[in-house]
C-alpha cells in the first residue's frame, strides 16, 4: 500500500534493462547488451559510479556533460531538500517567483553582454527560443548553422543541426542554411542575400570537439550586424565553465546577442535551460502587454529546477571550477598530446578546458593498416568504439564516441578532477593504445565482431 520507492528500488532492482526493452526503446538495451555496457548502477558520488556489484566506474562522460559539479554533490542535494522542506508556492503561473529572479540575476551577472534570462526545460528548448527570439528581433526568416552542428532533437533545432543521421525521416524540416565551421566568407555570401536572422554557432562543437578559429566570432558578429543579423552561440554543452571560461565565447572577447545553456545548470538533479539575451532582444518579442506570454513553457521557473541552477552556480564558484577545468584540462590534454608522438593511430588531441577530442587516424605500419583498413570498410568510427568498450571493459572508465561515422571519442569529465583522476585516465588510455598498437588480442577480437554487426545491420 502506498508509495514506497525505497522498496521499489530494493525490490525490483536489476530490471531497467527488461523494462527498457519492453516498454521504452529496445534498441537502446540491444545497443547497450552488445557493446558490454549493460551494467546496473546502484549508486555515484562526485566523479564515480558504483554498480550492484560494488565496482567503482571513473565518469568521464558526465551525463553528455550534465554532471560539471559531480554526481550527488551534497550543496545541490541540500538546496532541493531544503526547496522541499519550504514547502514553496511553485508554478503559480500568475505570479513572479523570487527563485527565477535570483537565478535570472546569476545567470546574466556571468555572460558577458547578455541582459535578461528565459528558462526551460532542456538544451533544445532553449536553442527553439534563441531561434524564435531572432526571427522576431530581426523579421527575417534564415538561420545559418554549421557542419557538424548539434543543438537538439525538436523541429526547429533539429532544422539547423547538420546530422544526416537525425534528420533522416524527420522532414519536412525548416529552410536554413549550412555553412562550413569557421568559414567568414561562406557567412558573408549567405549574408549578402539578405535574408537571414542569425548564425547559430557552438563556440566548441560537441561533434567530434572542433574549436573555432581564433577570431572567428569577433569577425563574424560585426559582419552579422552589418547585414542586420545576429549571432547565437549555443553553449548548452560548452557553458558554466567547461571550456575553462564560464562561457566558450569569452576566448573570442566577444558580446553575442543570444546565449543558450542547460546541462550543467541543472547540477545533475533537475532539466533546466535558459535563453539569455540582449534587452532589446527581449523588448522585440515582449512588446507589449499582449505579448507578455508569447513564448514561455508550463513548468520552466519550477522551484526544483531553480533551487537546482542556484546551488550549481554557488558549487561553481565557491569551488572554483572554471579555473580547475582551464587548469586540469590543460593538464589532462598535454599528457594526452605527448603520447601521439609514442601511438601512430592516435592523430591528434584537441578541445578546450575539460571538453576534449582524441581523433584517431591510419596507421603507416604495414602491421596495422590491415585492421585499421577492415574496420573503415565496415563502418567509419568502428575504431574509436573499440577504444571506448576498452576503457570501459578493461579499466571501468566511461567515455563516448564523439559522432557517428568519425574516430573520435569526446571526454568530458566533472569539472571537479583533479591530478588523479588524470593520471588514472592517462594510465588507461596508455594501456587500450598499447593493446590497440600490437595489432591482435582482445580488442581486436572484439573489432571483429563490431565489423560483422555493421554488415548484417
Ligand atoms: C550544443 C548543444 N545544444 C543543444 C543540445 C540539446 O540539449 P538537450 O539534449 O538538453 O535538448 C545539446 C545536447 O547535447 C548540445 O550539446
């Protein structure tokens, strides 16, 4: 009788897998049977989970980046127990509550340039408001987006994300328009026919963890505002200090006109974006009384939400984890960088901050080239997911491809590392390339069987 979930967790622990196959997506249990990362996770703290088994996991994925301040950090959990205890008047709708104001009022207080703080739900909607917000402000239609981008799965995101992949069987989709990454002359053509509303860029791709050039975004917004445009940066995954700045388009010293975040605001516990924006962004599409709730979402200023996001930017600061991620990540990438010199596949690290790529590329070894070869006929991007199943197998550390059909897998650790858990990655990945760079073994066996799932799929 009554809810107990304490007791549902106890009793019926074990079955997300059955469950997931059942009822949710069977691919997802499929995919994950096949590659071994089926476990069950009873527990994380900090950087680590902690499977039924009692075995530890380092997480150098973080929830694609949700998890900046930790698993369970106890000043996030505090701040919603305490946001329960308050028994607050949440979502009244017809009022103006003080935690959205508060976080409104941090958020602007750290993004150069921007004024004023919408919330939401998730990384895609805020990328839909910044979307909307420009044609408003702007009354044209196009927005230009890059190769390779990512921001989100709902319509109109998914209108300016380059993926073939997520696309596909999705259309029709809106009419905008794909420049090369970093490409000013690609923009300033695009420009020219006068008709669109921004250029959505993210500062550093998550796909495959490009950079943009220095000076590309100083650039590209006097020429966006010279053709009556604006310039988005979409810093749903690079923002709240990944990169080593609070926000990625610090690099460039430059002031957009429209920023999205999510992820890590969330400190892990609660979905929450925001768009944040110029006042005269806002003023266009809050124009008058009659528009007071053009754009909006039921439960975006919901007191967990909120409560979340203010103990995140507290945990942010008083720990200082822009500066640690600047000076980790710096770290972490130099010890990386001096062993492409020692493994001939690993082509080249790159990224900002804690926000880093390791690409893989082709061997010159006649030993190897056979393997390497076998594997790019099967699928593109078969390798770097032998490297991610060997770091997750053999040294229980989870990390991610960084995009389909490219070798490159993506770390992106909690903001909270330190010199050990470097140390504990580099002494992993030094071992997977080791294997990698005999040629033959486990991790080749396994490559095998990969190639044959990718010709019967
Ligand atoms: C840059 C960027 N924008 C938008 C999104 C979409 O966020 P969400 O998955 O919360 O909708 C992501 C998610 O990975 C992202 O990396």
């Amino acid at each position: 009788m009554g809810f107990d979930l304490p007791g549902l967790l106890a009793e019926r622990g074990g079955e997300g897998y059955e469950l997931q196959a059942r009822y949710i997506n069977p691919q997802m249990s499929r995919m994950l049977h096949t590659i071994g990362f089926d476990k069950v996770y009873e527990r994380a703290e900090g950087s680590y989970l902690y499977d039924k088994d009692g075995q530890r996991y380092l997480d150098f994925l973080s929830g694609f980046g949700v998890f900046a301040v930790g698993r369970n950090h106890p000043v996030v959990r505090k701040a919603l127990h305490d946001m329960l205890d308050a028994d607050l008047a949440s979502m009244v709708q017809f009022d103006c509550a003080l935690l959205p104001g508060l976080l409104a009022e941090r958020l602007v207080a750290l993004a150069p340039g921007m004024d004023r703080a919408l919330f939401c739900n998730s990384g895609t909607e805020a990328v839909e408001a910044a979307l909307k917000f420009a044609r408003c402000a702007t009354g044209k239609a196009r927005i230009l987006y890059c190769d390779h981008a990512y921001h989100g799965l709902t319509v109109g995101s998914l209108s300016v994300n380059a993926s073939g992949e997520f696309r596909s069987g999705f259309g029709p989709l809106l009419d905008d328009t794909r420049i090369p990454f970093g490409d000013l002359d690609a923009l300033a053509a695009e420009l020219r026919k006068g008709d669109v509303a921004a250029l959505i860029v993210e500062p550093v791709q998550g796909k495959g963890v490009q950079v943009l050039p220095d000076g590309f975004l100083r650039s590209a917004l006097a020429l966006l505002h010279d053709h009556g445009a604006l310039l988005i940066c979409d810093e749903v995954q690079s923002g709240l200090g990944r990169t080593g700045r609070c926000f990625a388009y610090e690099y460039d010293d430059v002031e957009p006109d429209i920023v999205t975040v999510a992820k890590a605001l969330s400190g892990g516990y609660a979905p929450v974006g925001a768009t944040m924006a110029k006042d005269a962004i806002f003023g266009k599409v809050f124009s008058s009384m009659d528009r007071v709730v053009v754009h909006g979402s039921t439960f975006a200023a919901n007191a967990t939400s909120m409560a979340a996001g203010l103990a995140s930017l507290a945990v942010i600061e008083d720990e200082q984890l822009v500066a640690n991620s600047e000076r980790t990540g710096d770290l972490l990438r130099q010890r990386l960088a001096e062993l492409a010199d020692r493994y001939e596949m690993l082509a080249e690290v790159r990224g900002r901050g804690l926000m880093i790529g390791l690409e893989f590329g082709k061997p010159r070894s006649m030993k190897l080239r056979a393997g390497w070869s076998m594997l790019q006929k099967a699928r593109v991007g078969l390798f770097a997911q032998m490297v991610v199943v060997s770091l997750f197998q053999r040294h229980r550390i989870l990390t991610q491809v960084a995009g389909d059909h490219m070798e490159v897998i993506k770390l992106l650790p909690p903001l909270t590392i330190g010199e050990a858990e470097v140390g504990q990655f580099v002494g992993a990945f030094t071992d997977v390339m080791d294997e990698a760079h005999r040629g033959s073994g486990l991790m080749w066996d396994f490559g095998r069987t990969l190639v044959k799932q990718a010709m019967t799929r």
